[in-house]
C-alpha cells in the first residue's frame, strides 16, 4: 500500500517532468525562426608580384673590323743555330802511339740529342757514309797497319743545336783506353785521330 506522501512525491516528480519537457520544447521553437548563423570572415587575398628570375639576353654588339698594323717582326725561315767561325775549321784531336793489332772506336752525341750526323773515314776511305749520333755509343773496329793510322769524322750537319758535338773513345786490343775525347765541328769540316803502331 502506498501512502499519501508517496504519492504526493510520485505526482511533483511527474509534474516537474512533464513541465521540463514543454518548456524545453517550447524555448527550442522560439529560437528556431530567430537564430541566424554569423558568416566566417573571409579575408582578402593579396596576390604577390613574381620576379622573374630568368637574366636579359646580353646586347648584341655590332662587329667592326679592326685595322691590324703590319707586322715587323722578322721570324727565321728555321730553328737551327749556325755554328760560329770558330767551329768552321777541323780540329786536331792528337796522335797517339800503341803496339795493339786492332783499335776499337767508339762514338756519341756528346750534347743533348739534336740529330747530329757524321761520316767516317779510315786512312782516307770511308768506313761509314751518314751516322746518327745518338746518346748510347756506337762504332767500329779497325785493323792498325804499321805506322800512322788517320781516323776521320767529317759533320754532316749541326743538328738542331750547333756545332755538330760528340764525344769519342779509342781502346786498343786488350781494352785499354787508348783516347778519349770531344768535337766540335761545323758542317762539313773534320775532326781528326791520328793512331801510330809501333
């Protein structure tokens, strides 16, 4: 059984309720037609100049001939130095005396290698027509016949550095040294080894 505070309580609860729910209803109608949404501001867009960063052709500048002075300069039909008078003769390079049967001769480009060329002679004929004197020694031996013995080296040319330089050894049949020693020659002259056999 309920009693009448029960009820009494039960029937304000169910009042309040019911009250709540008009109420609410009510004030939701009244600010439907009233409610306005506030637009976003929009903002102004500023738009940027774009540099261009691409660089201006160059200016194009017209071509004028230039009048160019004649030249005075002389330049040599060639490269060679010209050996000096004091080369242009032949040269004496001693007389030496051995018992040795052979004699060997051996010959080379004394300077730098600049294409010397040489032609050899033994009591008067030729043994070799063109040498080229090169930086490793080359040559020839000979048979000594009693008496004097004449060897001749006559320049061809003076390279590309006068004079026509080389350095020369003479050893007899045991290997001993008999000579040795430099030219210096102009083209077309001779240097001159004398060997006497006693």
């Amino acid at each position: 059984m309920t009693n009448k505070f029960t009820s009494s309580t039960s029937r304000i609860f169910f009042s309040l309720l019911v009250f709540g729910i008009i109420s609410n209803g009510y004030s939701q109608e009244e600010f439907k037609d009233k409610f306005k949404a506030v637009p976003p501001k929009q903002k102004e867009l500023k738009s940027k100049a774009v540099v261009s960063k691409i660089p201006e052709p160059p200016k194009v500048i017209p071509y004028v001939a230039a009048v160019i002075p004649e030249n005075t300069f002389v330049v040599p039909k060639n490269d060679v130095i010209v050996a000096s008078d004091v080369y242009r003769k032949n040269q004496d390079l001693g007389t030496f005396k051995t018992t040795s049967k052979t004699a060997k001769v051996r010959y080379r480009d004394a300077a730098y290698v600049d294409g010397d060329r040489i032609r050899t002679y033994i009591n008067y004929k030729v043994v070799d027509y063109e040498v080229l004197l090169e930086g490793d020694f080359k040559g020839f031996e000979i048979t000594l016949e009693k008496g004097i013995n004449r060897i001749d080296f006559e320049a061809l040319n003076e390279g590309f550095a006068a004079p026509n330089t080389a350095e020369f050894q003479v050893y007899d049949d045991k290997g001993k040294l008999i000579s040795a020693s430099q030219w210096n020659i102009g083209t077309g002259y001779k240097a001159t080894i004398m060997v006497e056999k006693e």
